[in-house]
C-alpha cells in the first residue's frame, strides 16, 4: 500500500492505494477527520472501477462473500457502517459506485497516535475484505507449501490457505479476542500490547471432513490458537478437536 496527504480535499485527511495500481486508478482508501473527536474512513474504486468489479465477480466464490459480510457486520457493530450513504445492512453488493463508509468515535483529540490506531482497527480489515473480494494474492511461499503430496493432501493444502487468510485472520481474532482458544495464552501478557499478535487462526472443521460444500460461520469454525496449541492440534491428521486438546493440557 502507498499513501499521502489527499491534496484534493479541503479538509486535511490522507489517502491510500494498493501499490501495484497508480493512485487513483484502483481502489482508493481514505481517513478523514470529521469534527473533533471523528475519523471517517472511506474506501471507493477507482477509475478502473468497472474492472475490479468484473474481477470481483467472477473471481470471489459465494464463500468470499458471506465472509466479508460477516467481517462487514463486525465493522458496523462498532463504527457504523454505510454503504453508499446508506446504513449497512445484508443486501450489499459490489458494484462499480460501491463507497463503504465508517465513522471512529476516539476519546481525545485527533493525534497522530489516534489516526494510526484507526487504520489498525478500522481502515485494515476493510483493505483486507476489499483485497480478498477483488483477489489480490498473498504473497509468500504459500504455493509451494500448497503442493499436493498425497491424498486429501489438497483439501489439507486448502485448510492451510484458509488459515493463512489476513481476513479470516482478522475476523478470528476480532470475534473471539487475542487469546487462545485451548490454553488461554495471552501474547500481550508476554510482549505487551505493542507487539502485533502472534496467534494463529484454525479452521475446526476442515472441508475434507464436511460431507456437503458449506459456508464456513467464522464464530464457531475458526479459532485463534497461540503457535504451540496449533502446531499440537496438526500432530493428528485429522487435526484433534479444540476439547480434545484441552483435556491433554497438563494443568
Ligand atoms: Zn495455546
Ligand atoms: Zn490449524
């Protein structure tokens, strides 16, 4: 991602844009200060808008989508979102006009503490939900890791992606804390709350063991696990259950 001050505006605020585009011709992400004590953070495509939407739709899978509602609908509960002026509500869709819109009350003045806070909590899930819907790969060496080497290997290989999802990452953690699911662990209470979190995220249920292809709900099928509970948890193959592990923890 690049950014800069948006000259554009009256009002001071900045922008942002994935670096592989020309700034202004991809989707563009801005923050701007609303009265005192408000960020709004906006996200829109850009010139090339039409082309994004027609890689958006025939390259997100249903899946894709009920998940970014789901991120969506965590992001309204605490900043209110709007979609193209309006409040969020099930029925979005992508288009080529779609503006998402979400207001930051914060407690003092804005500050540059403030802003940066803001675009960790708000402004990041939403590139993410953008990132994944339009399909902007994560790098890495995600495919060679992805290589099928035996059976069901690539169902495996298809968990492992999932796990390694930034959104599924981030909603994981947004709805059940940076905590791990088996044993607790805090990394906050080891690192302090600067260090950015060190826990996983686990698909309880992988597809290979779903009998009918279904959408995954990100409150019961994904977990956050510290590093230790995940790398135990794929000892097994099928990975044990979050309660099985529990009950081999020496408390
Ligand atoms: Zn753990
Ligand atoms: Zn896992």
């Amino acid at each position: 991602m690049r950014g800069s001050k948006d000259p554009l505006e009256a009002r001071k605020g900045l922008i942002f844009w994935f670096a592989n585009y020309n700034r202004g011709n991809g989707p563009v992400f801005s923050i701007r200060p609303t009265g005192l004590k408000r960020l709004v953070i906006t996200f829109k495509f850009g010139a090339y808008a039409a082309a994004c939407v027609e890689h958006t739709k025939s390259h997100a899978s249903r899946e894709d989508f009920l998940l970014a509602n789901a991120f969506f609908e965590q992001l309204d509960h605490e900043y209110g979102l709007r979609i193209n002026g309006k409040p969020f509500g099930p029925n979005w869709e992508i288009s080529s006009d779609l503006k998402i819109e979400a207001t930051r009350k914060i407690s003092e003045r804005i500050s540059r503490e403030s802003i940066v806070e803001t675009v960790n909590l708000v402004m990041v899930p939403i590139v993410a939900s953008v990132a994944e819907l339009v399909g902007y790969e994560e790098k890495g060496n995600e495919a060679e890791e992805a290589v099928p080497d035996e059976e069901g290997s690539i169902s495996h290989a298809l968990t492992l992606k999932r796990e390694r999802s930034i959104r599924n990452r981030l909603l994981c953690l947004s709805i059940h804390g940076d905590q791990c699911g088996v044993c607790g662990f805090q990394p906050s209470d080891l690192y302090g709350s600067d260090m950015p979190s060190i826990l996983e995220v686990h698909h309880i249920e992988p597809l290979s063991e779903v009998e009918q292809p279904r959408a995954y709900d990100p409150k019961t099928d994904l977990i956050p696990l510290c590093p230790n509970c995940h790398r135990a948890i794929h000892k097994r193959r099928p990975a044990y259950t979050p309660a099985e592990l529990k009950e081999l923890l020496h408390t």
